[in-house]
C-alpha cells in the first residue's frame, strides 16, 4: 500500500481509539492501494489493523497480478467470504465500518460476532483524502489545464447551435482529442430557461438568441476529476441578464479571495451568498457555493452554511455561484482552488468573463 497515506490513516485511527477498519469504498481502497477494483454485487474489503496485520479481501473474479503492499485473501462465489473476513478481525475490539458497505455484508458479519462493536469509520478515511499530497496536486493541475482547453473547444463548437444533446457528445470527442480518459459526470449543458435548473438532464433544445448558455463540465486523468462551469450567451443578452451574470462573477471572486488555511468554510459560503443576497437574488441561490473534489467528482466535504470546518493546504474544493430565475436564465461560473500555506490557487484558467458567441 502507499505508506504515507496508511500512516495519516493510522494516525487517524488511533485518534479515534480505533485499531482495526474495514474499508470497502473501491475509491478509497485505490486510493491506499493505486488498484481500481469494482466488485459489483461482490464483497471487497481492504482490512487496515494498527498492528499491520492488513488484508485486502477480493473474489477471484478480480485476479491481481501486482504487488500491492498488501496480503491478498481471495475467494470464490462459493466460499463464505463473510466468515472468512471475520476470522480475521480481533474479536474483542470495536471495528470501523465504512460507508458503503452493504446491509447483507455488515449484518451478517454482527451475526457471526465477528469484533465487540461496530462503528461508522467513513472519515477516517475521508478526512485523510481531503488533504491531497503532491502527487494528486498534480494530477488535478493536469486535469484541470485538459479540462480548460476542452472549455474553449466546446465554446467554439457551440456556435453551430447543436442541441444540448448533441454537444454534450462532441464534448466526448473533445476530451479523446485533447487527451482525457473521458467525463467525471455527465455534462450538463443548458440552454435557455432549462440553465434555470442547476441540475438539469441535457435535452433536444436548440440554443435561441439570448440565451444563456451553461457548460458544466468535467474530464478524468490518471484517475483524478476536473470539474468547471462557464455560462456564455447566445448571440445577444438582455441587460438584466448581464447584470445577473456580473453578479454571481463578483460573487465568484469574493469566495476565492477569501481562501487561506484557518477560514470556515461557511464564511468562503457567506462571501458568495451574502453578496448575492444583497443585490436581491438570494432567494435565486439555490445550492451550496462548492464540494471538495479528487478521485470522485465529488468527494467528502462541502463550502456550505453550515460546514464550520476550516480550510488547510492540501485541500481542493470548488467555488460556484449561480442564479437561477425559472423560466428564464440560469448563471453558474465554477472553478476548481487548491488551498496553499498563505492563501489558494486557482486550478482553471480558462476565461470566465461576460461573452456573446455567434
């Protein structure tokens, strides 16, 4: 396994008077091992033991050739892995379940009596892959400079006025062309009043004049997730709608301008919605300002309200804004910030001011 990032989660582990875990979220277990495996309905469990007696249970269907830095117990569909992993665990100490691990895994194992109690462990492991070390810097560096060349590519190509459909599939191409392993998550390209839903699932709608038009996109790297908002207008934007857009660009910025170790997370949220609010779009701001992002698109931890955690190096999170008035015009400008020792840097250069295309 890595060494440096099983210590931090040792480390973690005995903070949380925790000596043993059973990991089984597949990102997690790549993330210690460099291994991807998707078991399907199948049990896998990365076992991690304080005294080093750490196990890696996979079905025989997934053969590794490779030297992970882990013992390797594998089974076949026939066996009883449950009983197999839980001859394993020290039965008189808790063990710390992760959160992805089914019911008829974890109900079976407390049937057997497999440890003295059952916790959830999540962020150990979560909270350790918040912190992103060289390594994974510079693989979301990279994904992010494909994803800005791909941001261009695909502003351009919206000028031929395809159906959101449509340009989410050149998308695809785009990302072969510039060399991405393909999406993070499905595009979501927005025209119109459909940009009024922030999660709005692409449609057959063609681009009309004065729309806007929002281009969420993300590619994967060597494993490692970009993600990206731009919103451009479609050959001419009303003045409100300008305005709008300069609203949540400044909102944009105040959230980035307040990024150092030692800053809530919620205050970053506050500069955003605060400025927002007070140009009297508040209630136009549907959503949290940004998600820590990695290895899922998506990872543990947020930019909210409500998240009073502070902010450390090391960390990757996005900033984005967005108004949204039904039936109307939908605004969102994303970026990706990586948090250094005296305040961040931003992972996306591609343009974000106010532009007409067509």
């Amino acid at each position: 396994m890595k060494s440096n990032r099983l210590a931090k989660i040792l480390k973690s582990m005995e903070d949380s008077n925790l000596k043993q875990i059973i990991v089984s979220d597949p990102a997690s277990i790549f993330y210690l091992t460099g291994k991807w495996i998707h078991p399907g309905e199948r049990m896998l469990a990365l076992y991690i033991n304080s005294k080093g007696n750490n196990k890696l249970f996979v079905n025989r269907l997934f053969p590794i050739n490779e030297d992970l830095g882990v013992e390797i117990v594998s089974f076949d569909d026939t066996d009883n892995c449950i009983k197999i992993l839980s001859d394993s665990l020290m039965k008189d100490e808790p063990v710390g379940i992760d959160k992805n691990w089914p019911s008829r895994f974890l109900i079976r194992l407390m049937e057997l009596n497999g440890a003295a109690s059952y916790v959830n462990s999540s962020l150990i492991v979560d909270r350790v892959r918040m912190i992103k070390d060289n390594e994974e810097i510079e693989f979301m560096r990279n994904a992010s400079r494909l994803n800005d060349m791909a941001m261009e590519k695909l502003k351009m190509a919206a000028l031929s006025g395809h159906s959101e459909k449509d340009l989410a599939q050149v998308l695809l191409s785009i990302y072969k062309e510039v060399g991405a392993d393909g999406f993070s998550f499905e595009p979501i390209i927005a025209y119109g009043a459909n940009a009024a839903n922030p999660h709005h699932s692409n449609g057959d709608k063609i681009p009309s004049a004065g729309d806007s038009i929002i281009l969420d996109i993300g590619c994967v790297k060597n494993s490692y997730c970009s993600d990206m908002t731009r919103t451009v207008f479609y050959k001419s934007a009303s003045e409100r709608f300008k305005e709008i857009f300069n609203i949540v660009l400044e909102a944009n910025k105040r959230a980035i301008e307040m990024i150092k170790p030692g800053v809530r997370f919620c205050d970053i949220d506050f500069a955003a919605r605060n400025y927002i609010d007070s140009k009297g779009y508040g209630e136009y701001f549907t959503h949290r300002t940004g998600h820590s992002i990695g290895i899922e698109v998506h990872d543990f931890g947020d930019v909210s309200s409500v998240n009073t955690d502070t902010v450390q190096p090391g960390m990757i999170f996005s900033i984005e804004p967005g108004i949204y008035l039904p039936g109307a015009v939908g605004v969102r400008i994303e970026d990706l910030v990586l948090v250094t020792e005296s305040g961040c840097e931003v992972l996306n250069k591609a343009d974000k001011d106010f532009i007409i295309i067509g």
